[in-house]
C-alpha cells in the first residue's frame, strides 16, 4: 500500500536486478509511463498499453470503481485510494 507495488512484484522484487528495480519504481512514479491518469491527471503506466497481456491492477484487491468512467485507467495512487469492494 505505501509503496504502491502489487504483493507479486513485492515477492519478485529480491529476484530483480537494479535496471528492473529502476524501470518498476519509474512506472510506479510516472516517470515510465503510458498515460495521464483519468482521475488526477499524473503521469500513470499501464501494462495492457505498454504491450502487454494483463496490467498490473490486476492484481489488486478488487476496488468500488462505480465513480469511475468505464475504461478509464487509474495511476496506482488513485487506484489504492478507492474503497475495497465487499
């Protein structure tokens, strides 16, 4: 929660090298990233759009998104600030 990483990329982290450690904690800030969040409007980064099959907030308890425009994609900030579904 406070640092914003998934538990699968909090047990791969070990197991990381120092570029991959970089590029993660570079998608986590913005620094990488995909788009502007829809919410705040912050740099966010998105694995669907980066090329990939599923995204990380996949993997995340799942969120009251109902306030949310439908296909709108959250930076991880925003995404963690939202309610947990029951």
């Amino acid at each position: 929660m406070g640092c914003f990483r998934t538990m699968a990329e909090i047990g791969e982290w070990r197991h990381m090298s120092d570029n991959q450690h970089s590029n993660k904690i570079g998608q986590i800030k913005g620094i990488r990233s995909t788009h502007s969040c829809s919410q705040c409007g912050k740099p966010a980064y998105c694995d669907i759009s980066a090329g990939k099959s599923t995204c990380w907030c996949f993997e995340l308890s799942k969120r009251n998104t109902s306030a949310i425009k439908s296909g709108a994609c959250l930076c991880r900030e925003c995404l963690s600030a939202l309610p947990l579904l029951d």
